[in-house]
C-alpha cells in the first residue's frame, strides 16, 4: 500500500491520500481525542502522540499537528498508523456513522453543488489561474480546496452555490475549515475576530483579488495569513497596520499584537507589485 503526502498552506496541517476511498463522500472532522466514537479510524490516529486533529474525507486524511510536534517524526507515525489501519479491514467510520450519510437527500444535495462547480464555477475560475476541488458538505457548509486565484472569488463561489442551492450556508476551504474547529478558534475572542474577517474585510479586500485568512488566535496576539492578491503585495503591511489590526484591536481590546505569518516571496499575483507604480493600497 502506497500513501501519498501533501503538505498545504499551514504548516501545521499535512493530508494523507491512501489511494482509495476514505469516507466515500462526506467530510468528518474531529478535534477530541475522546470524541472519536464515530471513526474507528480516527480514535487510532489520536493515539499517536502529536496528533491535535483529524479530518477525514472523501479520499484522502487530514492530520493537525500539536504546537510541539515535529513532522519529521510525526509524520512516518501517522503512515504507519493509516497503513496498519487499512492492512487490517478496520472500519473508517463506525456503522452507525456510515449509516447517516446514506440518505438520499444529502446525495442530491452533494450532486448539485458538484454540478454547478463543474459546470459554471471552476470554468470561470480557471480563466484566472485557479482551481476549485470539491471536498465535501456538512451541516449547510460546502468545504473546498481552492487554489490560486479561486481564494479571492470565495465570496462570489459563495453566493452561486447560495442561490442555486437553498440548503447551502456558507463555504469554507478545506483547510480553514480544519483550523476552525479547534478550541483555540471559538472562543469568544476569537469569534469576534472572525465576524471582522468574513464580514468587513475579505469582502473589500476581495475586491482587489485578496483574502485574508485567520490561523490562530493566542491569550493577546492573532495570527493572520494575507492569501491571493495580497499574498506579496507591496501595501501588505499599510492594509495590516491601518487597517485589519485596527479592526480587531477595536472588536478584541484584549488583543495587543497582529502578526503576519505570510510568505510574501512566495506570492505569484500580487495586486501592488513595489517599485512598479501603481495600484494602490489593498
């Protein structure tokens, strides 16, 4: 048996690929080492130490690493913990869990968000560059991989499956969707300053091809990732300083320093190139 790795975005965070189904169509995370009850699959990876979460989806395992962990080791442990799993014929999820995803309503639901990303969004968003990859749907939230420019045309991806769709609610990529769901995440502090993201500023940043992702939230300091258009821009740290760290000091007084965790070399469609002239501030 072969696993493939591919690591994302958050260096925290590496998805597993089996090279067969994992959950066949649904999207499950988990951030409880005791709330594992669902997936024989999960309560074993919790085993391993450095594991903080997991998500499992429709073919591949998403690992969270513990602040302290180091991937070089975790990582050979995490394949032999999927390997011995599958070598074994243990279960994914448990019957019960299985069960609940065999309704013929959420398949309905599945297969018309599936058509309209094939058929109208990700032909629009490949003119741009960019790449949008089905990854699940659960509880009114349609989880995506989204790739280069496809970050910034969240909203608008938003809207379409909105409309077409009434049980949609929300869309989230994949990845914010796993840090999400950790404690860290939903404290009040930190909910605040998601309702300033998704609400004042990725919607003006959007604008300019931008995004601005939330990647943790600690007792007085946020981290923050700029992604799309602002990911090298030359008015990065202008739009950080006056902008998005005014907001959430103003939601969150508690909060004393915003850091930015971009890797701004590796930016490839900056909205404001330095030295260039040019766009103004994003």
């Amino acid at each position: 048996m072969f696993i493939q790795t591919e690591t994302t975005n958050d260096p925290a965070i590496v998805r597993f690929l089996p090279g067969r189904p994992v959950t066949g169509s649904r999207t499950v995370a988990f951030t409880d080492p005791g709330a594992t009850d669902a997936s024989p699959l999960a309560a074993r990876l919790f085993t391993v130490d450095g594991v903080g979460g997991v998500t499992l989806g429709r073919d591949h395992i998403t690992v969270a690493k513990t602040d302290d962990a180091d991937w070089d080791a975790l990582r050979p442990a995490v394949l032999r913990a999927v390997m011995e799993h599958f070598m074994a014929g243990d279960p994914v999820l448990s019957d019960d869990a299985a069960a609940s995803d065999d309704g013929d309503g959420e398949s309905e639901v599945v297969g018309q968000i599936r058509e309209l990303i094939d058929t109208r969004i990700q032909p629009a968003v490949s003119q741009n560059g960019g790449a949008v990859i089905f990854q699940g749907f659960e509880d009114g939230v349609v989880l995506l991989d989204m790739e280069g420019p496809a970050v910034a045309m969240k909203l608008g991806i938003e809207n379409m499956l909105k409309h077409y769709v009434p049980e949609v609610e929300t869309v989230q990529s994949f990845e914010e969707h796993e840090r999400l769901g950790s404690p860290a995440m939903n404290t009040p502090e930190a909910l605040s300053i998601r309702r300033i993201l998704d609400e004042d500023v990725n919607p003006a940043v959007a604008s300019h091809g931008g995004h601005i992702a939330l990647i943790d939230v600690k007792p007085d300091t946020v981290y923050i990732r700029l992604e799309g258009g602002c990911q090298g821009c030359g008015m990065a740290d202008m739009t950080l300083k006056n902008g998005v760290e005014v907001a959430i000091k103003q939601a969150v007084p508690a909060i004393t320093s915003v850091l930015d965790v971009t890797d701004h070399a590796g930016g490839d469609n900056p909205y404001y190139q330095p030295g260039k002239g040019g766009a103004g501030a994003i």
